[in-house]
C-alpha cells in the first residue's frame, strides 16, 4: 500500500491537464472583463466596421 501512495504522489499525468483548465478560465474571466468594460466602445466600433465594409462592397 505504501508502494502505491508514493507512486500515486510522483504521477503528474492529470497536472497538466489541470494547469490548462485553470489557465483558460483566467482567460474567461479577462475577456469578460474586458467586454464588459469596453462594451459600448466595442459596440460603436464593430458597426462603424460593418458600415465601411458594406459601403466599400456595394
């Protein structure tokens, strides 16, 4: 029994997949900060972007 607790403490298979999870839920929660602080701003920008390319093609 012992045997198995030391090798189940050395085993660092599941680490990276848990280093990842957490890494993107910080992502998450910076671009929900950002979207929330700038929402307005990204709002005007995204149509003044949509009505130059729907001027230029047409």
């Amino acid at each position: 029994m012992l045997q198995f607790i030391k090798s189940l403490s050395r085993d660092e298979r599941g680490v990276s997949a848990l280093e990842y999870a957490v890494l993107a839920g910080i992502i998450v929660v910076a671009v929900v900060g950002v979207g929330t602080v700038f929402s307005p701003n990204l709002q005007a920008i995204f149509t003044n972007l949509t009505t130059k390319v729907t001027n230029a093609a047409g």
